[in-house]
C-alpha cells in the first residue's frame, strides 16, 4: 500500500487555548496581523481574548469581519488586498468553517502574485503565504487542519481549493469558544464531522490506515457527545470531545477525502441558500441506505463503534443497525427529516441530481458506489419523502 499524509505541523487543544495567540505570533516574528472573522462570532465576544493577547504582545491589528456563510470569492479578494495595501504579514482567522477557509486563501493571495481564478483544483496553489492561526468555533467542518478551501464563485457555484500551502502553521482549539453554539447549530456541524469520519473510512480511493484510526477515534468521540451537548451545551467536556472528535475527522479526510454525501449537499446549499452543516444532514442517512451494498461490511464495522456494546450479528444486520443509529441521531437532535422543511419539492430533484453531478471528479469518484443522474435524483426523492428504505 502506497499512499501521502498531509497535517498542520502544530496543533494545541485546551480550554484557553486561544489566550496564547500573541505567543504563538512572536514566533513568526509578526508585526501586523489580520484578524479574520464574522459579525456573529466578534459580536458573540468569541476574539475578544485573543485581540487582547494581539495587543499584549505589541503586535498591530486589523480585523476583517467580513466574512459570510460559504466564503464568497468578493469577500476573499477584498481581505488579501487589505493586507497588502496595510502591510500584513500574518493570518489569524476565529470562526466557522467559512471563515477558516477565507482566511486560507487570504494568507496565500496575499502573499502570491495568483488569483483565486487560477487556483481552483488540485495542487494548483503551489505558491507562499503568509503565517496561518486557526482556531475554530464550531466542531464540524475540520478546516482549522485540512488543506482545502470551499469558496462560492460569482455564479453561486462552489468550487475547491485544494493544496498542501493551505494547511495552517497553528491549529489552535478551545473548547470554550464553542460553548454557546446554539443546537441546531451544534447538531449540523456535529453530523457534518460525522459525515467527513465515515466518508473518509469508506473511500474508494486514498483510503488509508492513518486516516482510518483517525476516522473511528472521531466518530466515537462525536456520536458519543452529540446528543449531549445538543441537549446542553454548556457541557464542557462533552464540547471539548466533540472539539477534538471534528478535528480529527479533519484529518482523516483530508487524506481519505469525503464523496457522494458531500456531493449531493452542495447543491442544496447552492440552490436553496441551506447552511452546509444542514446540507449534509439532510441526506446523509440517504446516501449511507443507497452505498450499503458496496460498503457493507465497512458500515458493519463502524456499527459498534457508534453504539458502545453492540453486540455484532452480520454484516447485513450489523450495516443496517449503523444506518438506523445515524438516522436516530439525526432526529434526537432536531435535524429536520424531509427535504421539504428546507423549500425542496418534486419538481426541483432533477437539477439538484445534475447539479451533484458535477461533482464525478472531486468527490464521486471517492464514492464506494457508482453513480449517475437517475439514481442521484432517487436518492434526493427518498430524502424528500423521508424514506432511507424505499
């Protein structure tokens, strides 16, 4: 078996964590630093340590709060430039999955003579940027150490960046910042961390041992502590479980990567303006009903992993007992259970299955079962009707 892992060099994880910025900062010898984050998260107070450790350390600031939902390619070209007219010459980013990722691009445009245009794909970036904190306020997508940044194009079309130059010196995680996600946010971003452990352990491709010990310490860690701090989230071990549950998710399929549930999310959040997190929610259970004759005996495995003393039977029993409890998770912790809650209809499946995909090369290609139109459009039908088992 051949295969290449990527990972942040640095990783620091604890409650406080990002009180050590200013710290880490010095190291790279940083004079001025952008600050990439949203309204929300600012408003929330969730920088308010971290801009005072800036200061402490004698290190000029700039906060971009700029940042929206699916980081536009607008909002990214507007940060870079902000750093180079003001002499930036290191990336802090606090937030969610969109912030982390436009930070990425922003710490390489600004430091590189390509655009964002160019450097859509696969190891297109192949530049410098500039240094790269991350420190994430959700447990769900993993970007803080995955090499890839999701950016929404002029055409409301998402598109990847993918490449090694993305992964962050620091992924810096503190529990705490997560502790007033509100549920449904919570359940979103948590079963979008789940999504990336299972994909990852069920990739056709660049499945791999690493990735895979990764993937099953993750999805224990979060199908463990979900519905616990969807029912309180003040709960800081089970935070910090699913803090660490997501980054190692993170990890496994930044080397293993995700497929058919991605896939089939993307064009919900594109078309209909659904968050990511609900996206991949929405037809995660779906997608694991129509792959399980190809990836069985894998689902059979992660059966037991995600309900502690479960007693294996076969792998066709032990495969459907897996699905069943993603589903139970997914209604415990609110996840509407019908296309419809989110304004999808009969009439719209047939350009969401297309939409999907165009995604043959990036994502369905790591897909345990091939796919085409017809059967992506019966898969969007089932999670319309909310029925895994036609």
């Amino acid at each position: 078996m051949a295969f290449t892992f990527h990972t942040p060099p640095n990783i620091r994880f604890g409650a406080g964590a990002s009180n050590e910025i200013g710290e880490l900062l010095k190291g790279y010898k940083a004079t001025h630093v952008l600050l990439v984050t949203d309204e929300g998260v600012r408003a929330a107070g969730l920088t308010r340590n971290a801009e005072a450790a800036i200061a402490e350390a004698g290190i000029a600031l700039t906060v971009f709060d700029g940042v929206v939902v699916d980081a536009p390619s607008h909002v990214i070209e507007a940060a870079a430039e902000i750093c180079r007219e003001r002499g930036v010459d290191a990336i802090v980013a606090i937030g969610g999955g969109s912030v982390l990722d436009t930070a990425k691009l922003v710490a390489y445009l600004a430091k590189t003579p390509d655009k964002l245009d160019a450097i859509y794909g696969i190891d297109r970036a192949t530049g410098d940027r500039l240094p790269l904190l991350l420190v994430p306020t959700t447990a769900g997508t993993g970007s803080e150490v995955t090499p890839v940044s999701i950016v929404k194009t002029p055409t409301n079309e998402k598109k990847a960046v993918i490449s090694p130059r993305l992964l962050s010196d620091w992924a810096i995680l503190d529990p705490v910042l997560t502790l007033g996600l509100p549920p449904h946010l919570t359940a979103e971003t948590g079963i979008d961390a789940m999504a990336h452990a299972i994909e990852a352990y069920t990739g056709k491709i660049k499945k791999n041992p690493i990735s895979d010990q990764l993937a099953l310490k993750a999805l224990a860690l979060l199908s463990a502590n979900l519905r616990k701090v969807c029912a309180d989230g003040s709960d800081l071990e089970a935070r910090s479980e699913m803090l660490l549950g997501s980054m190692l998710a993170g990890m496994a399929f930044a080397n293993s990567p995700v497929a058919a549930v991605h896939a089939l999310a993307y064009p919900i959040g594109e078309t209909f303006d659904v968050p990511h997190g609900l996206s991949i929610a929405l037809v995660l259970p779906y997608v694991l009903e129509f792959n399980r004759s190809a990836a069985e005996a894998l689902y059979a495995e992660l059966s037991e992993v995600i309900q502690p003393g479960y007693r294996r039977q076969s792998d066709a029993a032990d495969a459907a007992a897996f699905i069943a409890e993603i589903e139970a998770i997914c209604r415990d912790c609110g996840v509407p259970g019908s296309l419809s809650a989110v304004g999808i209809g009969e009439g719209d499946l047939s350009k969401l299955a297309k939409d999907a995909m165009k995604h043959v090369n990036r994502l369905l290609v790591n897909n345990p079962r091939e796919l085409d139109d017809d059967q992506a459009g019966a898969i969007y039908a089932s999670a319309l009707a909310g029925v895994s088992r036609p």
